[in-house]
C-alpha cells in the first residue's frame, strides 16, 4: 500500500481518472430545485461543514480532536477516534426556522466487527404557519417539520476506510406526510505520512415508503461529492476543495424574472450559462486557520450559492462563510455563520462533549 503512495502519478492519476468518470456521466436528471422529496436532507447541520461552505466530505482534525459530527457528511470520517463523543447542533434560519443536530459515537465491543457505531438525529422545525383559504380568510396556524434518524459504520482497509449509513426520513407538512429510507456510502484516502485526504460519497441511494400524496411525483434527493483536503506541513492552514452535485446534469437555474434583455417581440431572452460557469457552481471552497489544537477559525466559499441567492445589484458577500472552534478540556464550542442574502445570515451553534474524557476515572 506504501508502494501505491510512493509512486505519485498513479496516487493522483487514478482520482483524476474517477473525477472525470463522474463528471461525463449522463444523468437523467436536469436542474436542481423543486424535484425531489425530503430533500431537506441534504441540508448542512453543523458548525463545522456550514463554516467550510456547506459541503466536506475529507476535512477532519487529528488525534482526539477528531469531529464526530463529520460522519454525517461522509461515513468513512467514522473512527476509533470519534468515540463516545456527544454533539448538539442548533441552525438557526429566517423567520423562526430551527434545524436540530445530535451525534454520538460509540465502539460496542461485543458486536464485533460491526462494533464501531455512530447515532444522528436530524429535526427541521418550520414552527406554525398561518393558514388561508383561496379567498383569503384564515384557516388558522398549520404544523410543518422534518426529521430523520441514522445508524453509521466504518471499516479501515489500510489507507483506505469505508462507511455506509443507513437513514430513515420523515416530513410532515400541514397534514401531508412522506418517508423514505436512505443508504449514504463513503470512503476515504489518506497518505500515509502528510496530512492529504481524498474522499468520495453517495448520498441518499433509497427509495420512498410513502410519498405525499399518491399523485405526487418523486425523485431521490441523491448528490455524489469528490472532495479533497491539504494541510502543507510548513503552513497553519487546511485547505479542501468539495465537488458536489455530481449526479446531475446541469445544477445552473437562470431566473427569468432576473433578465432585462428582450428580444425583436419584446419577449424575454433566457440568459445561457457557460460551460465553465456550470463546472464552477458544483465547487465549494475551505480553509482552516490552525492556531493549535484548541483554537481553530473557519472559513469557506460555495458558488452555487452565491449564484443562485445573490442580487445582481448588491452582491455583497453572498456565498460565503466562516467559524470557529474553541477546545476547552472536555468540551468543544464551535460557532459558524453562513452568509445566504443580502437580507442576512444564519448561525450555526454546536456543542461537542467527550464523555470518556468527562467521566474517566482518576
């Protein structure tokens, strides 16, 4: 296995040749909002992922430090390191929506093989909203909310570590319900000596119980990342590089409502999106600055998002991120802010106990 790290061309050509797999592949699927059920989760939960951009699949700290809440992006992060840790996250979006985290890792002996387990829960709470009928008289306040439950797993192979974790979701929306149960797949490659991770995840392979309605069409909230993480060793930082949305075609969405240009009959031309412009939109863009093992600060770009919520007239800094994470004994802080419009950003609080360290005997 050293022999395959040694020989550099073969070690960086053969992810070359699995990036470019998955970027030709033909998908069946075209643009990416507004087709698919319980999509939510896919959504980013914690501190450390929403600094970094919104999407990481290799970024992960080393020794004890290691964060649990990591195998939620990518299974493989799974590791006897990330044992009996216990995180809560707290998302806080717009208008009274809260996303809520909890993660705990655990190495049960007696299982084996298999002993190497991690827990997550995911609750999306959309609080009450106002009902109304078509003639605008109200119907008084409706329940929306979302959750799912997952079970994780990891193997090492050498340089390689693999992970899968099983996934049942559910949504509730005013009366209409679905689930669905998900297999999120992971694996992860890491250099022997230097701090280099690659990484490569499938997400949400499923399929639906029950949809909202029987009319109601479906497609899986499927994203395949190819993502990759740094640490020069005479540098402070860690950088990483994440390719999302892979299994789609084409994730651009051009706006009508946003072009000005009218053509001979005064209709509206729809704006066409370049090539390079579409390769661009699935990259997002980490960096962390490592003052020591207790204190970090984060930092990330996403470009879909910045083309997607950002106004053509004030820009500002749409799209990007950042955080921190301080390390005090036995408990970890991290906060995050995800700058998402004009309008204002959300915050991300996540809290991180080790309980071995905790409750260690003296």
């Amino acid at each position: 296995m050293y022999k395959f790290f040694s020989n550099k061309s073969l070690f960086l050509n053969s992810f070359l040749v699995l990036f470019l797999l998955l970027l030709i592949q033909n998908s069946v699927f075209g643009q990416i909002g507004g087709k698919t059920s319980l999509e939510f989760i896919n959504l980013p939960t914690h501190a450390r992922v929403i600094g970094l951009g919104g999407a990481n699949i290799t970024s992960q700290d080393a020794g004890e430090q290691q964060d649990i809440n990591m195998h939620i992006e990518n299974p493989a992060l799974l590791t006897e390191q990330t044992h009996d840790r216990l995180s809560l996250a707290y998302y806080g979006y717009s208008a009274g929506i809260s996303n809520v985290n909890l993660a705990y890792g655990h190495d049960f002996k007696k299982l084996g093989a298999f002993s190497n387990l991690a827990f997550s829960f995911q609750y999306l709470d959309y609080g009450n909203i106002e009902s109304y009928d078509a003639l605008g008289n109200s119907l008084g306040q409706i329940n929306a909310s979302e959750y799912s439950f997952g079970v994780s797993h990891s193997q090492k192979f050498d340089a390689f570590r693999v992970g899968g974790t099983l996934k049942i979701a559910g949504s509730q929306l005013a009366g209409y319900n679905a689930t669905g149960v998900y297999l999120d797949l992971g694996g992860t490659l890491k250099h022997p000596d230097k701090d280099l991770r690659f990484g490569l995840v499938m997400n949400n392979l499923g399929f639906l119980i029950s949809n909202y309605s029987p009319t109601s069409d479906y497609e899986m909230p499927m994203n395949i990342l190819l993502g990759a993480s740094l640490k020069p060793e005479q540098m402070p930082i860690r950088f990483s590089l994440t390719l999302q949305q892979l299994f789609r075609k084409n994730i651009a969405y051009n706006d009508p409502s946003r072009s000005t240009t009218l053509d001979a009959s005064g209709q509206i031309v729809v704006e066409e999106t370049s090539a390079f412009d579409k390769t661009l939109r699935r990259v997002v863009l980490g960096a962390e600055i490592i003052f020591s093992k207790n204190f970090n600060l984060r930092a990330g770009y996403n470009f879909l998002r910045r083309k997607e919520l950002t106004l053509t007239t004030r820009p500002a800094f749409v799209g990007f991120s950042f955080g921190g994470v301080l390390r005090i004994r036995s408990f970890e802080f991290a906060y995050s802010r995800s700058l998402a419009h004009i309008a204002g950003g959300t915050n991300n609080f996540t809290m991180t106990l080790d309980t071995k360290k905790l409750f260690r005997k003296n």
